[in-house]
C-alpha cells in the first residue's frame, strides 16, 4: 500500500485486513472483497464485501490549513439464504465483530485518518433475501480523515 496513494484506497485495504485479521468463522480470507459495488457477483459465500459506494462527508471542524473529510466504507455481509427462515447466530456475530472492531478506533496504518464512526444499516436486506435467496446485512463504516488543504504532489 502506497502512503501517497488515494487516502480512500488506502482505507479500503487496510479495513480489508483487519477484517480478515478477525478470523471470523467460516469467512477465510480470501472471501473478504473489495467491490465497487456490494454484490455476491464473483464471490464465494459466505463472504463480506467492502465497498465505496456511498457519498463523501465534509466535517466543518478542521483546521485552518487541514480539512475533514468523512471516507464511507460499506460493510456487506452476504451469505446464502437458502429461504431458511431459522436466525443464524454467526450471522449476527459476524456483524458485532466487524463494528467493533472499527467503532471508535483509528486506523494506525492511514495516518490520515483519526476516528471511525459506525452507522448502522439494514441487519436483513428482506427484499435481497425474497428475490435473490440472499441474507445480505449491512452497516457503514466512515472514517474520518484530517488533510492538507491544497494538493499533495504531482500524480
């Protein structure tokens, strides 16, 4: 990972780790993605998608030669639904694991970034799970991030 890369990249990737770094059951490493967009699409289930699909936030409170600017990481936990109605306790744990691990906490690895905020999301996508045959469980992790005004270096 770049240091002077995309701050949002660089976010991406190091969330992606951590959550591999969880061990979290019956979820390897490998089927924890990075994807435009959260989708079961080239995965293998049960998996959690990380995405950057929602909108940037501008925190007013930086300073006077650094801005705030609030990074969104969609966690997606998808796994098959199979029409089974029964509550899946891994499921649900799955999903406590993954926000506590960010909630609150700084991200050492992108000095940037300073705080990540947690902001929940559907815990069963019921639509997902009719249509598709999908339990798909979503939260937004969005990391706050203190930059130098004006640009970093030629790219």
């Amino acid at each position: 990972m770049a240091a002077d890369g995309a701050v949002h990249w660089q976010i991406l990737e190091t969330a992606q780790e951590r959550v591999r770094q969880l061990r979290l059951a019956e979820i390897p490493d490998g089927q924890v993605y990075l994807k435009r967009y959260p989708t079961d699409r080239g995965c293998t289930l049960p998996a959690v998608v990380l995405s950057p699909v929602l909108t940037e936030t501008a925190d007013p409170t930086g300073t006077n030669v650094r801005d705030d600017v609030g990074y969104p990481v969609q966690v997606t936990i998808v796994t098959p639904g199979n029409q089974d109605l029964d509550i899946d306790e891994r499921e649900l744990l799955w999903r406590e694991r993954i926000s506590q691990a960010f909630r609150g906490q700084r991200l050492p690895v992108v000095a940037e970034v300073y705080l990540c905020r947690w902001e929940p999301g559907s815990i069963i996508d019921l639509g997902l799970f009719h249509d598709e045959n999908l339990f798909i469980s979503a939260f937004t992790l969005r990391f706050a991030s203190r930059e130098t005004r004006g640009l970093r270096g030629s790219s």
